[in-house]
C-alpha cells in the first residue's frame, strides 16, 4: 500500500497539519512508515500526552473500571477490598475485583486505577497470595506503569519489627515505576477497621476526580522500528521465564519457558510452532572430541566457514541424532563391524542404530580413526527444533511461551541429552537469549467459527498448543465449548498447568477437563480410556460441529487416541469399524479433526 | 457487636446434617481439595484438608496447586484402643497415609498425608475395626478424655466408663457420616437407637464452636482438667468413687494481638452423683448451644460465654435445664499433669507398661522402630492400648506371663531406650505444626526435640537433670499442646520465633505469663539460663519451676483468663 492512498486520522490534527503530514509521508516504503509510527510514538510518550489531552466525550470501559486487588491470608484483606468494590459499584464506577492470586501481572499495562490491600507476614513477607504478583512487581518483567494512579492499604501486626513492610514496599515499587499515589499508603494494625474504612472513603472520594482527569484516548508506547524476521534471520528473544512445572516427586523435568517478542513484529497464531536455534551440550560436545582423539581447537569448514571443531560441533553440526549417511560415513572410516551391519541391511538392525543412538553412542561402539575434517564432513547440519507455541499472542502481545520437555537419560552407561530441550531447560537462564522464528502450521488452528466447539486431547507436553488454544477463545470471547483430554503420569507432580485450568474451568473458558494419570493406580489409565469413557458425550459434542484436535507423541498415543475416537463413533453412531474410519476421514478432509503428532 | 453470624454458621445450617457438597467434592477429579464451605463441614467428620507447606511455593510457580492432603483424626473414647484396632490403623497408616501414627494431646489418633483419592477408603478402613473419625474435630463434643492410670483399678474402670458413656450421648446423630464414607452403612455403635436423622442435642447449627470434655481422678491431672469446656473431678472417698467436681470454661486458644482472646482455666461448678453427669454434661452443651457467641469465631468458646454471663448465671440454666442440684465441690488435691511412665502393677495384680513417645509420633526412625515394634507387640497382646492425654501410650492389662516377651520386644525394638530421656523431654509436649498444619506460624513438631537437646545440657550444670520441668510448644497461639499451662510455654509467633511463658502451674492448675516476645532460639536460651541458675541455687524444697518463678517475681501470677494479658497491657 502507498502511502498517498492511505486515509489519514483527522480527528486529532486540524487541516493544515494534516497537510504537511500527509506532504511528509508521501513515497515513503513500508517500512520507512513503520519507522516513523513508532518514532511518532515516542515522541507522544516523551511528551506524556494524557494530562493535555482533550476532554472525553465518552469514556471507554478501561479508563472508569477501579481496578481492587488484595493480598490477604487470613481474609481480613479480602473483606475490605470486597467493600471498597461495592462500594464504588453502588456509586456506578466499573470495578474489577481480583485476588492477587488470580490477577495477570501483564495486565498491569492496561489498568488506569488501582487499589491494593496487602498484608504482611512473617518477618516481612507478603502473603501466599501475593507471593508470584510480588516477585514479578520487582522483577525486570515489571513495566512502567506511567498514568497508572494507584493507592494502598497495608496491613500489619505492629508486634512483628517488619510492620506492614509488603505493603509499604508495593507502595515504594509502584512509584519507583512511575505510577502516581492518588493517595498516602495507609498502614493498619491488628484493629484494621477505622483506617481501612477511612481509607475506602477517601479512595472513592477520589474516584470521579480521577475518572474525569484520565485520558481515554489510549496511551501511545512506543512501537521499536520492527524488521522482519524468519527462518533466514532468526530474532534473538530474550528468556523472560525458565520455570519448572512438573512437582518434586516427578519423574519428568517439563519448564514452562517465556520468551520477549518485544519489538520482533513476529506474529503467530494458535496451532503454531516456534523454531529454537539450539546449540549441543558442551558435556556431549567434550566427550565427543575425546572420544574420537582429537583437538577441539582444529580448524575445520563447515558450508563455507572456518571454524574451531568445538565451536562446529556445538553449533553447526549434528550430535545428538544419528542418521543412516552418518553411519555410512563412520563405516567408511574403519569399522569393520558396522560396516558388516550396514551390508547385512536388516531394517530392525539399522533402526535400532539410528533411533537408539547419539552419535556418541555409535563413535564408542565402533571405534574408528578419523580427523576433524572427516567427522564434521559426515555429520548433518544442525537444524532448528520446532516446539508447538504454549501461548496466544493475543494474551500476551510480546510474549511467546513453550512446554519443555527436558530430555535426559542414561545409556549405553552413560548420561545422554537431547540438544534443544537441555539448551532451553538447563542452558538459558531468565535474561539469556536464544534465537527463535515461527513456523506457520496453517493444518493445526482453531476453527475460523468462535461458536464452534472443540475437542482438544493432548497428553503431557501435547497440552501446550491446546494452552494457547483455551487463552485465545478466552480472550477472543469465544461462544463455543471446550473440552480438554489431558493426561500423564501422576496427579500430584505432572498435571502440567493445573492452576490454569482450574481457572479456565471457573471462568467457563474450559467447559470440561477429563483426567487420566497413568501411575496413580495399579491399573494404568490413559486418554484413549477416558475418551472411551466419555463416548457418549462426545459423540454427542462431535454430531453437533465440533472439531477435534490431538497433540503429542505419534508412536503410541495419537493411533491410540484415533482408534478410541473410531469405536466411539461406531457405538454410539451405531456403525461399523469401516464406517466410523470413514466419517473419522470425513473430518479431517473437512478441518475438524485435526493432529500435530511427532 | 455484629450481629452477623460467621460464616461457619451459614455453612453449618446449609449443610443438611453435614453433608454440604462432600460427596461431589470427593468425585472432582481436577482437584485434590475440597470445595471450600465442604473443608469446613469435613472436620465435623474427623478430616482436615491440609497442604504440605514446604511445597507451597515452589508448587505455586509450577502452576500446579498446593500438595493437598488430609489429616485424619479418630476418635478413641477414654483413649482405650484394642490390639486389633492397633494393627488396623497401622496399616490404614502404611497404605493410606505417610506410614506414621501421631497420638494427640487428647488420646486421639491421627493419620496425616492421605490424598482425596484415598480418604474414602482411609476412613472405611478405620470404621472395619469399630473405631470413627466421626466428631474428632468440628463444632461438636470432640473426643472425651480419661485418665489412664491404674493405682485404683476399680475408680478407673467406672471413671472410663463414664467417659464412655457421655462420648456416646454426645456423639452428633446425623447419618451423613455413614452415607458419605460407608456408603450408607450404618455401623453397630452403641448407641443406635436414636432417630436417624436429627440432632436432638445439637439441632441444626450444632455448637458455636469445638467443645472439649474429659475426666481425671486425682492427684494426677494428666487429662488437663482446667484446659477442658466440660470436665469431670473423680471424688474418691473411703476407696469408692463417689461423684464428680464438674469444671467448664477451660480453653487454650487465643489470637496474637488480640486481647479479647486468651487461654482460660476453668471454673468448679459444683459436685454431682455419678447417675447425674449426661443430664448435667447436656445441660452444659445445650446452654452453650443457645448462648454461645455464633457471631465471632474468635469468641464462641463456652469460656466466653461464661465470662460475658458469669458464672452464677451459668450454674443457674445447667440446674434449671438439668433439674440436677449441682452441691458444693468436694476436696481433691492435684500434683502433676504428667504421665507416669515404665511398668506399674494395678490392684488386680495387672501389669501396665507406658512408654515415652516424644510429640506422639509413633514412626520407624533409624534404630527407634516405634510402629515396627508396637506391631509385633500388638499381635501378641491381650489387654488393650491406652493413649494417654500426654501423647505416650500404656500397653495395659498385661498378663503377669505376657511380661516378659513383651518387654524383649520394647528393647528389640528400642522402644525402652526412651525412657532414658531428660526428665524435661518426658515432661514436653509439640504440636504437629509444619509442614503439615495450615495454622502453623512456626517449627513445633520437628523443633522442640532440638531445643530441648540444648536446654538439657544447660539443665545439667545448673543441677537440675532429673528435674521435672513441664514444656510445652505450639506452632500457632490456638494451643494444641496446651502451651499456657506449661511451665515453660514457647508460642509460634512467626518463623523461628515464639513467645515465651512462665510460671505455670506444674499440675496445670495455674496459667503462665508472658516473658518474652517474639524471640528465637538464642534469645530463649539466654532468657532460660540465668532462670534455671536461680532456680537450682535458690528452690525451697520441693518447689517446682514454675512456682518458684511466681515466688520470686519473675512473672507476674495469672489468677485468670481475663487477667492473662494484664502485663502486656501494662507494658503497651
């Protein structure tokens, strides 16, 4: 689109401003438009717009929305923030009432008025329910908070030395983030009542005044200069979150990792993957230049690049997978045995070589004489891993979340790694960096119809598009149903994003969550058997429209869940096995059933 | 006052006899929790939802909930358990919960970390042998108490089978404890023969808040007599149990901060004839039903409603409701509160052995193998269990030739070494407290027994190591182990800090006074020391701790309940 033909906002310039605007656009590229959009912007933030902004009309439903958060472990917090709530309700002002427990930190952004009631406890500490709220406020996730009027009401036990200190903290850090006090913290003590209703009138004696002084124009930010990335120019994301979200008594390591798309202009939708450029473990990488004798400091050319073997083998080349040109290779290099195993052929045999083995694996069992140059030219390129995107943009505009999987194990008497899942899980710290791009998966997105329902079934870290999926209906207000199969290993330790659920199950987000934890009885319970169990409904769900999605493991569980899916239409459509594969196939010709299986 | 009833008492009278949304709560597979109001109305069934604090946490960034779990109390009337149902809460224990048994400071059992999945079934298998979780906890008479001891076998058996007797007129009559965990089944309790789906003692809304009851035959005050809303003074005379002194008002909860709250020793009503105690006992609960505060939860103990009214206002509505004459309380004499430990013979020529068990855990650790050796000697026993109201335990009724392979198991096991103790560890009492207890503010169960291995070594240069000193420790101000009638009382106040109290009576018959606040372990032991040197340089003869404390002004003399925060007052 040139920039002449595009329509210009008048509202906020007069005629001839609007001129010269348009005057200075003139035959500037896209890109150079997006450039001075957020070179615009910044300008308009510096100026910090909102006090000299026009009077509304009209307010939007952000800016007269009082935002009542509360902290609170022995609910005495609880009560006087669900007081203030009613009584602003009473007065006709928008109230958003939330536990600090339940709030979106992201959401901080967005808000216009709020008002905290936090406790303190212990030698100083904020209660469990602000505890995560907290801990993000005074992070470097935290953003500025510039026009955001806030006030807090703290309470405390003048007995402990650290009086009220969570609350006068909050107070200090929501300053030092550029939000302005509509009020002093008011601190109480045990006998909370008089200050927190003294505190409650003048919040609400404060509340028009605020309502009519807040701009409802939308505050400008700042829009970085976005060029684009893809696969040829991967974006470098910043780790925002490496958290561990299988329990202690787990036997899996699954991270929950969030990464910063600020700035990147990269876009993704639900269904998609995110490609992670990983590099090997150093520990691999050691072991394997020892193992094959060599100096890690030879240089060798890796696609037209002089590179140290130990940097080629870290980030250029293939060690963890083992592939049937790396086997031919090696042979080449002097094992006889293998070499005998590849001219035998036997298919188990070579599948057993290249599924079961690192590179490693194969250099040790079949020791051969080789140089640098040799071994960097018989492995493969080191490619990208893709991991189904856990997160709706929508949800979280800059942000883009994976569900890892950690892989770790012993083999052949020895500690082995997977290469992406250990660079993510082990080797990125929050503030670390890890090029990324996303790879469109155009067979795998929600139905274009929000009134659809869906079936989603995804055990262990299967679940993460299907994170993503419930998020964006959420945020979308999506009509339609869904319903999620989730299953692992054990209730207590691997019920990956349990609290999310639960949320999404309160909030109508999710309609039905069915269970199947494999290990917490002595007969092994799986999706299939739940799908199985719950055949009636969802035949039911399915005649009616809905999609099915399944995610996750493809050796076992995706033909599992398909023929579970197979006898539940042929009982309860009362057709035979044929008949059921055949509407099975009628679905997915016709995008309702859907995988994302590897 | 507001008069808003708590919140409690919305979800009590909701409840159609404590049956709330139990059912449903168990079959939600996407929690391990209970929906919130059925947490409340699960104690009513002996069941606490609990999470393990340690993991709260870490588990709240791993998006996962809080590691849920309950703990199981049942009820042990008189605390008199068989061998048979010894061996089957052991193995409810070991395939329910975390392989351990805790013996409470009111001779219940306890079974902790049994997940919901395994509740049903964890309370199916305690009623197989005739026991219940049935009003171990909630608004309701709890577990009665009863003293355990034998110098006087004939008293003993008539005083336990009145504490039977009043725990089985006091038992709740709803049937919803048999539809939910029995699946309807109703168990051959004895006293089945009233109508299957009223209170006629309680109502609807049951009491205001938990009501403790139990008996003691003096000198000994092993049950806590003055700790009780309802207890009951065996009078002895000529050899021949007489009637009872009856006490109300007793508890020792209270809130920090809150000086509206606090631990109260309870009044003498007066004497009443064996024949009288359920009509008197009724009438107590019935008044405290009807006038009990059910507005703040933190006043709705019956020592409240006593100290609001009075005690002569009490009297008057028990004997108007009992038609009972209650007379003038007859003389007794208490010495201790403590247990008797090691083998004593009763009148009949029977032998009882009570050993120590420190907190009430009975565990298997390193070479202490309680639950493995109480195992083996349950198995040949023909007597019975006693939990005693000091969480050690008698094996009782031994026959003279069962002795002796019982005691080979009691050193096998290294159960006897116990009693090797510091006279200051067999006088000490923990509540559970972290990781379990969602009440804790502080360490007590897994702490006291290192604080003591300090105080010990300081008791020792001061001359004083086979001094009995009762210590008591809480991990929060509501008093599970009895913490103000402890001669030294240390209340959790946050992490690694307690309040310190002193002064107590040694048999219970007088509260401490707050010595110290808010200080950890150095302070305790630098508060303690030069006290312990005074002590064991200055005592008159005989004289315990905490009276020697009063004598010479270290604390001030607590005469009641209202007076207990008197100094702070002051001070503030």
């Amino acid at each position: 689109m040139r920039a002449s033909t595009a329509p210009l906002l008048t509202l906020p310039l007069d005629g001839g401003q609007s001129e010269r605007l348009r005057q200075a656009l003139a035959g500037l590229t896209p890109d150079q438009l997006q450039w001075v959009s957020g070179y615009a912007a910044g300008l308009a933030a510096a100026a910090s717009v909102p006090a000299q902004a026009a009077a509304p009309s009209t307010l939007s439903d952000g800016a007269n929305t009082l935002t009542v958060l509360y902290g609170s472990q022995t609910g005495n917090g609880k009560g006087v923030a669900e007081r203030l709530a009613a009584r602003a309700k009473e007065k006709g002002f928008g109230v958003s009432l939330q536990s600090l427990a339940d709030y979106k930190p992201s959401q901080l952004k967005r808000e216009v008025l709020l008002s905290f009631v936090i406790s303190t406890h212990g030698e100083g500490e904020p209660p469990d329910d602000a505890e995560l709220f907290h801990e993000y406020l005074f992070s470097k996730k935290a953003p500025t908070l510039a026009g955001i009027r806030y006030s807090v009401l703290a309470l405390g036990d003048s007995s402990y030395i650290n009086f009220c200190q969570t609350g006068r903290e909050l107070d200090q850090r929501l300053a030092d983030l550029g939000a302005l006090r509509l009020q002093p913290l008011a601190e109480c003590d045990v006998d909370y009542e008089e200050v927190a209703d003294r505190w409650v009138g003048d919040v609400l004696a404060r509340v028009p005044d605020l309502i009519s002084a807040t701009s409802p124009v939308p505050q400008l930010r700042a829009v970085t200069v976005a060029p684009r990335f893809d696969k040829n120019r991967p974006f470098h994301a910043e780790v925002l979150v490496n958290q561990k979200i299988t329990g202690r008594h787990s036997s899996k390591d699954v991270r929950h990792i969030e990464l910063s798309l600020e700035g990147s202009g990269l876009h993704y939708e639900p269904g998609d993957a995110l490609a992670v450029i990983v590099r090997n473990p150093p520990a691999l990488v050691q072991q394997l230049i020892s193992a094959v004798g060599l100096d890690g400091a030879t240089p060798v050319d890796v696609a037209g690049e002089s590179l140290s073997l130990e940097t080629a083998l870290s980030e250029k080349l293939e060690i963890t997978a083992t592939s049937t040109g790396f086997l031919k290779a090696w042979a080449a290099y002097g094992s006889g045995e293998l070499k005998s195993l590849l001219e035998q052929g036997d298919r188990a045999v070579l599948s057993e070589l290249v599924d079961g083995h690192q590179v490693i694996d194969i250099v040790r069992r079949f020791p051969a004489t080789v140089d640098a140059a040799g071994l960097a030219s018989s492995l493969r390129k080191l490619g990208a891993r893709s991991y189904s995107i856990a997160s709706s943009q929508r949800a979280n505009p800059d942000e883009v979340h994976l569900t890892v999987a950690a892989v770790r194990y012993d083999a052949f008497g020895s500690e082995h790694w997977g290469a992406a899942s250990t660079h993510l899980a082990d080797r990125l710290g929050e503030g670390d960096r890890v090029f990324v791009y996303v790879e469109p998966n155009s067979r795998f997105h929600l139905p274009a119809d929000d009134s659809a329902d869906i079936v989603m079934i995804g055990p262990g870290t299967g679940v993460a598009p299907f994170r993503a999926f419930v998020e964006e209906r959420a945020e979308r207000g999506a009509q339609g149903r869904n319903w999620l199969f989730f299953g692992d290993r054990t209730f207590g330790s691997d019920f990956l994003y349990q609290l999310e659920w639960q949320r999404h199950l309160k909030s109508g987000a999710l309609a039905r969550l069915d269970l199947a934890f494999s290990r917490d009885q002595s007969e092994k319970v799986y999706v299939q058997d739940r799908i199985r169990a719950q055949g009636k409904d969802l035949y039911e769900w399915i005649r009616s429209g809905a999609s099915i999605y399944i995610c996750g493991d493809s050796k076992h569980m995706a033909g599992d869940v398909e023929q579970a899916l197979v006898d539940v239409i042929a009982l309860h459509g009362n057709t035979g096995a044929a008949e059921a594969k055949a509407r099975l196939k009628e679905l997915r010709r016709d995008g309702r059933y859907q995988r994302d299986v590897y | 006052m507001s008069r808003i009833l708590s919140d409690v008492e919305r979800i009590k009278a909701a409840s159609r006899h404590l049956r709330g949304t139990l059912a449903e709560s168990l079959a939600d597979a996407v929690t391990g929790a209970l929906a919130e109001d059925d947490t409340q109305l699960s104690k009513f069934h002996g069941i606490y939802q609990q999470d393990d604090r340690d993991q709260r946490s870490e588990r709240k960034r791993q998006r996962l909930e809080p590691a849920y779990s309950f703990m199981i109390r049942a009820r042990v009337p008189a605390g008199i358990c068989t061998p048979a149902q010894w061996l089957n809460m052991d193995r409810v224990a070991t395939e329910k919960a975390n392989g351990t048994i805790r013996l409470t400071t009111r001779q219940a059992f306890q079974l902790h970390g049994v997940i919901k999945s395994g509740l049903k079934a964890a309370i199916a298998g305690i009623n197989r042998e005739m026991m219940d979780t049935l009003a171990a906890c909630g608004d309701v008479n709890r577990n009665v108490m009863a003293p355990t001891l034998y110098d006087l076998t004939d008293v003993h058996r008539q005083v336990q089978a009145d504490a039977r007797r009043l725990s089985d007129h006091l038992t709740p009559a709803t049937n919803a404890y048999h539809e939910i965990w029995l699946d309807g089944t109703k168990l051959p309790l004895e006293n089945d023969d009233r109508a299957a789906d009223v209170e006629p003692i309680y109502g609807r809304t049951y009491l205001p808040r938990k009501f403790k009851s139990a008996f003691v035959v003096p000198p000994q005050n092993d049950t806590d007599i003055y700790s009780q809303d309802l207890g009951f003074i065996a009078i002895v005379e000529n050899g021949q149990l007489v009637g009872y002194n009856v006490t109300v008002g007793g508890g020792m909860g209270m809130a920090h901060g809150e000086p509206e709250t606090y631990p109260r020793l309870a009044d003498i009503l007066g004497f009443v004839t064996p024949d009288n105690i359920l009509a008197v006992a009724e009438a107590v609960v019935t008044t405290q039903r009807d006038h009990g505060d059910r507005t703040n939860r933190k006043h709705a103990r019956l020592k409240y409603t006593i100290d609001d009214r009075g005690i002569d206002w009490f009297r008057a509505e028990v004997v108007e409701r009992s038609g009972v004459a209650v007379a003038a309380p007859r003389k007794f004499a208490f010495t201790s509160n403590g247990d008797v430990y090691g083998w004593q013979a009763d009148a009949a020529g029977a032998w009882h052995y009570t050993l120590f068990i420190q907190n009430g855990r009975v565990a298997d650790t390193g070479d202490r193998r309680l639950l493995a050796g109480l195992r083996r000697i349950a198995a040949l026993h023909h007597g019975e269990f006693r939990l005693t109201p000091n969480q050690n335990l008698t094996i009782s009724s031994v026959r003279d030739e069962d002795r002796e392979s019982i005691e080979s198991l009691l050193t096998e096991f290294g159960i006897e070494n116990e009693l090797q103790a510091s006279a200051l560890r067999l006088n000490s009492l923990a509540c559970v407290a972290f990781p379990t207890c969602g009440l804790a503010m502080a360490e007590s169960e897994r702490y006291l027994p290192s604080l003591i291995d300090t105080l010990e070594g300081h008791l020792i240069d001061a001359g004083l190591g086979n001094e009995p000193i009762t210590i008591r420790m809480t991990g929060c101000p509501n008093g599970c182990a009895r913490p103000y009638i402890g001669e030294i009382g240390l209340v959790g106040k946050g992490p690694g800090t307690y309040n310190l109290y002193l002064g107590a009576g040694f048999a219970g018959e007088r509260l401490g006074c707050l010595y110290r606040e808010n200080i950890g372990e150095t302070e305790i032991i630098e508060a303690l020391l030069p006290l312990f040197e005074a002590f064991g340089a200055a005592r008159a003869d005989g004289e315990h701790f905490g009276d020697f404390l009063v004598r010479t002004g270290v604390v001030r003399e607590v005469t009641a309940g209202r007076n207990f925060h008197a100094a702070e007052v002051a001070h503030g």
